[in-house]
C-alpha cells in the first residue's frame, strides 16, 4: 500500500501516483508501459502494486509495444492501461487506432510535457489537445478524454475513464500534465464499496446469435464485449469490418462502422458533458483553461473578483468531446474570453473559439511551457483585454 | 465449377469441417500459394493435441500469412496491426494463460517491421507458437523486397536488384532466447506437423519458420516465373538439412539456408509463468 498519512485513507501523493491507484481502485489488473518522463511514477508504483493486487504489469520494449499489449489484455477480458507523454503517445496512436477500431476498452494516460519532439522532457506542457483527439490517422473515431487539475481528481477521473471506456467500448484518455503529475497534495482514497466502478458487459445472447459489433445501431453504448476463450469466437483485426468482425471493403458497410464510431460520442453528448463553472452567473468576462492552468486561472478571477470585475472561470473536465455547449452559453454571457495554456499554436483557445461561435472575442495566452503561468501573468493579460489595448 | 458429388458437405476436408469457418471458404490465398499447406499441417497437429475452438485463438498479424488465415479459425481470431503481433500476443497470454495461441506471422510482418518485438518475445520466452511463412518478398502489397528477399533479386522496389544481405531468423530466434526454433519448406509435410506439435507443447516462445512458394509475386519478379513447382525447386536447391550442412564446405554453404530444428529446450520457463508464480508469491507473504 501507499504509506498513509494523517488518518486512515489519506495519503499525501504525487499525481502520478493517484493514477496509479486510481486504476488499481478501477479494477485495472493489466498495465504496460515503456519508462518516459513525467509517466514513469505511474509505472513504477503499478509495478509494486499490482502484485499485491493479483494484476500483471510489464515494461514492454517500446511504446507500441506497451498500448498493443494493452489491446491484447483488453481482448483478453483485463481491465489495461498504458502511460506516456508527448512523445511516446504520438508513437502509441499506432495501437489506438486498433483500440477505436475494435472498441476495445481501456485507458491511456498522456502526462504531457513541453514540446515538441522530446522538449523539456521534465517540464510541463499542453500540446497533446489535438494529438489525442485527431492523432489516430483515418479519423472516424471515438475519441473520450478527460483532465484532472489535481491529485485527487487525477484519482476520480482515472476511475472515471475506466468507467467509461466500458460503457463506450473505447480507449479513453486521461489527458493530464506534469504539473498535476509531479504536484504532491492530499488524496482521500474512499472504502472500495463507496466507488462506482462498471465492470465488463458479458454477452447473454448465445454466441450464435451474438453480434460482435452493433453495426445496424450505429451508436449504441453500453454493449457487451465478449472476450477471447469464453466460447464467442470473436474476430478483431485492423480492417474494416461488418457486425461479426469479418474484414469487407463495401463502401455501405465502412460507413456503417465509421458511423458507429462516431456516433457512439455526438449521441451521447449529455453522459460526456462535464465543466466547473464558477461565478458565471452575473459574469462580463470569462477565463476558460484545463489541467493545471486551470489553478492559475482560478486564482486570477479571485484577485478580479476582490477588485469588484465580474470574471468567471470554465473548466472542461471531459475534454473530449469539447463541451460546445456550456462554452457556448458562456460565450452569451461575457465579452471576452481569456484562455490560458501552454503552448504557442492556440489549441485550446481555437476550441473555444469555435464553440463560442462569435458570441464572445477569445483571447489566447499561450506559453511554450516548462512554468505554468503564474495568477498574476493570467491577472494582468485579463486587465489588458478588459482595458482593450 | 459444379460440385460433382453433389453434396458439399462431402467434399470438405473433415480438419477444415472440424477447426475452419466454412462461411470463410474460398480463402484468399494465390492458386499455388505455400501458406494452404502450412494451414493444413497446422490443423492437423490441432487435431493430433485434441486443441478445440474453445481453449485455442489465432493471432495474426499483416500480410498473405494473416489476411489469408484470419477468421478462418472457427474459434478467436485476433489479428493485430503490422508487425505488433507479438505484443497483442504478450498481452492475450499474460491475461489468459489457460489458452493456446498460434500465431501466423509473415516475414515481413515478423523480421522487418515487428523485429523489435520478435526479439524480445523470444527474449521473455512468451509461451505460444510462431509459425512465420517466408515467401521472401511482400507478397500482398505487390512485391516490394524484404529483408529475407535473396542478394541481387529483382523486385518491384529493388528494379537494378537487391543489394542487401538477407537475414536469418532462424539465427535470431535463438539468440534472443526462444525455447524452440525450426526451418522447414512447405513441402516438408510430416516435419512442419511434428514442429508445430512440438511448439505448442513447448513451454515457452515456439518459432516455425517455413519457407512458403509465392508464385504471384516472387514467382514473378524473382525467378521470372509463374509455376509454383518451379518455386519449390528453387526452395530444393536452396535449402540443406542441418546434418548434410555438417559436412559442407562454407563455399559450398553459400546461399543455402539450413532447415531442420535449431533448438528444442524444454526446461526453460517464461514470462507468463514467472509472473504469475511471482503474483502467488508476494500475495501469500502479504496474507
């Protein structure tokens, strides 16, 4: 166990750590990983503590590796996850393509860091927005992906992602940062009976009449996954297939399957919606930012606020899908719009801008990484575009 | 052509009525394609070892070896991207060591793009069977080279020849540390059934490697012909067993492959069954 302090079930962690007990609270017992930095933590406390638990962790020999053994695990009835950062995940989208594909459920979790290529492999960053939604080549998919801004939420949010990649049959992310990763803060693990954990469907239908993929309702959730060696004779390849699992190249029975995928998300956009809104009630501007830039921002509508400026602050806890629509209603609300975050290229502003479908003018603050902004950088950057200049 | 019996049920093999979707049938392997007969061996050493659908999955990976093989197998086919055959594997087998795994593997799909993951599948000794059919060349995407295509052959990507050396699995199976490593030619019917018996009888990281005619693509580019029997005499003249090499100069060795089985140890554990002696072990200290 993870030595406790204060009291019974609060520990004093680093993110990373809270994930891995996360999963291990998720019923995780298959793990995967190839040693990069700030994901190694993940590792190596799974790797202490799955043996107690009765699960199976292994260092594979490269990042395709680790997520394709993952998939295996996933076929093989485990609940699995792999770990990475920027430059590992961009390798590991191989096997996600086969995990979408397949609808496999299971996690990965992309502690990123600044970049591009390796970066400042210690430092934080926010560069992976775009890689993990659209990094997958051949589109068409399913992408769920969800950021904690601290150590107990990297915890929830890791069982969360467990959840759902069940309920979805997909892999889903947990996209979070080095800063949550390496922050070492109070984490309350509550008694196993107080969490909500989904296990995996199982099939009640005869494998005669079982259909792999629920192709002719295209966006059907909570379906069953029969496993390898439970009588189902299951096929999963990386082709294209039709409701059983048979490759085909039919032009109606890939736009069956890529509509399924799709749709598997847009339908069910009310059970992948989820922001902290706070004070947007009688706000005139808004901050919106994620992860660890959340903290910062957070901070920076508290000094405004002081000051008698109406700021309000939006946080995507579910990042993928993007939540369109509360940022939409934001937008309706306040002039402008402030988006903090630690790259250059604007991910996460570009979002927001196209939620906010000119409703508001957004403004972006970007930095390359290795810091977080500070309160008072978020503070002044907000002053200025109140003021206009 | 017209069923002349009149009864289809008759006229398929009882192994293939036994193991093989008849929904699949006709396979999309090349008339005169190598990897049907090593099909066969296979079900027939499945039959041998009383293996069923249920208790056996097929892995594949990309290539002829998987595209024709895959969900032929009235059981689980798994069939993973290019060259991550043995990782998917890796993670089937560590989550269900109870079952069998055979997995059908290509030269390319095994020596070139998931040549990292081979070695370190044999490395860790990974219990299942690798049958890897070596048609040397890329035989479903047109006949690009391969790294097992023969020095100076001409190709649809090497038009002025091939000026690489092959490689020799058969010598990086062992070295990396697999429990039992074979060569045979897809005519060697008797020896590729006792190979495949052997390795899944084995504990530990089995690997079968069998020279496969490809008269489509080699036939074509490589030796300028058609015919698959002119392929297997190619394999013939190309090929000595491991006890004639013995006594062979080698000048005379030059070009020839060696067939015959390489290694066969059978005390030697693996990854699957390490780790989970380890979990019992550290769960009962900490009970």
């Amino acid at each position: 166990m993870l030595k406790q302090e204060c009291s019974i079930n609060k520990y004093f962690v680093q993110g990373d750590e809270a994930i891995a007990e996360g999963a291990i609270a998720a019923g995780c017992r298959y793990f995967a990983g190839y040693p990069i930095t700030p994901a190694s933590e993940i590792s190596e406390t799974i790797a202490r503590r799955f043996p107690e638990v009765g699960g199976v962790a292994i260092q594979m020999e490269d990042e395709l590796a680790s997520i394709h053994s993952v998939g295996g695990a996933s076929v093989a009835g485990m609940k699995a996850m792999t770990v990475s950062s920027g430059p590992g995940i961009s390798l590991k989208l191989e096997g996600l393509g086969w995990g979408i594909k397949n609808e496999l459920p299971y996690v990965v979790v992309d502690v990123q860091r600044a970049g591009p290529s390796n970066g400042v492999a210690t430092r934080v960053g926010q560069g992976d927005l775009y890689t993990v939604k659209y990094g997958s080549a051949g589109g068409n998919n399913s992408i769920i992906a969800l950021s904690p801004m601290n150590v107990q939420e990297a915890f929830d949010l890791t069982i969360e992602c467990f959840n759902l990649s069940e309920i979805f049959r997909t892999p889903v992310f947990l996209l979070t940062d080095e800063t949550v990763g390496h922050t070492r803060e109070l984490l309350v693990i509550p008694d196993a009976s107080e969490l909500k954990v989904v296990p995996r469907r199982k099939p009640t239908a005869p494998p005669s009449e079982f259909l792999m993929y629920p192709l002719n309702t295209p966006g059907t959730i909570d379906y069953p996954y029969p496993n390898i060696g439970e009588g189902y004779g299951i096929c999963v390849s990386p082709y294209t297939h039709a409701a059983k699992g048979y490759a085909t190249t039919s032009e109606k029975d890939q736009d069956k399957m890529a509509t399924h995928l799709v749709r598997k998300v847009t339908d069910h956009l009310d059970k992948l919606t989820r922001v902290q809104e706070e004070m947007l009630d009688d706000a005139e501007y808004g901050i919106i930012a994620y992860g660890c830039e959340a903290r910062p921002a957070m901070e920076a509508m508290k000094k405004a606020r002081a000051e008698g400026i109406k700021v309000g602050f939006l946080r995507p806890i579910i990042i993928w899908p993007f939540p369109d629509e509360p940022i939409y209603r934001m937008a309706c609300k306040v002039k402008k719009i402030l988006v903090p975050e630690l790259n250059r290229d604007g991910q996460l502003s570009r979002e927001v801008q196209r939620a906010a479908k000119g409703q508001a003018e957004v403004y972006h603050l970007g930095s390359g990484g290795v810091e977080t902004h500070q309160p008072v950088h978020v503070y002044d950057e907000l002053m200025r575009i109140i003021k206009g200049k | 052509m017209k069923n002349q019996g009149g009864d289809l049920e008759r006229t398929i093999h009882p192994l293939a009525a036994k193991y093989l979707r008849q929904e699949r049938m006709p396979h999309l392997a090349c008339p005169g394609c190598g990897i049907g007969q090593v099909v066969h061996s296979t079900l027939i050493a499945c039959d041998e070892l009383a293996l069923t659908p249920e208790n056996t999955v097929w892995v594949q990976g990309v290539g002829c070896s998987s595209r024709i093989t895959y969900t032929l197998w009235k059981g689980d086919n798994i069939d993973a991207h290019h060259g991550r055959i043995f990782a998917v594997a890796t993670g089937m087998k560590l989550s269900r060591p109870d079952l069998n795994f055979i997995c059908f593997t290509g030269d390319g799909d095994c020596m070139s793009i998931g040549g990292n993951h081979f070695l370190h599948a044999c490395r860790r000794n990974l219990d299942v069977t690798v049958i890897m059919f070596n048609n040397a060349i890329y035989g479903m995407t047109g006949g690009q080279v391969a790294p097992t295509t023969p020095m100076g052959a001409m190709t649809t990507t090497t038009p002025y020849g091939n000026i690489e050396d092959p490689m020799d699995s058969v010598k990086i199976a062992m070295a990396a540390g697999a429990s039992y490593v074979a060569r045979w030619r897809s005519t060697d019917f008797r020896q590729v059934v006792s190979s495949i018996k052997k390795g899944i009888q084995t504990k530990g990281f089995s690997f079968i490697e069998v020279l496969t005619q490809c008269p489509t693509q080699f036939g074509r580019y490589v030796l300028k012909t058609g015919d698959p029997l002119k392929i297997l005499q190619w394999h013939k003249d190309h090929t000595v067993t491991l006890k004639k090499a013995e006594k062979m100069t080698p000048e005379e060795l030059k070009d020839k492959m060696l067939i015959g089985e390489f290694a066969h140890t059978t005390d030697r554990t693996g990854v699957v069954e390490r780790y989970w002696d380890m979990i019992k072990k550290i769960q009962s200290e900490r009970a």
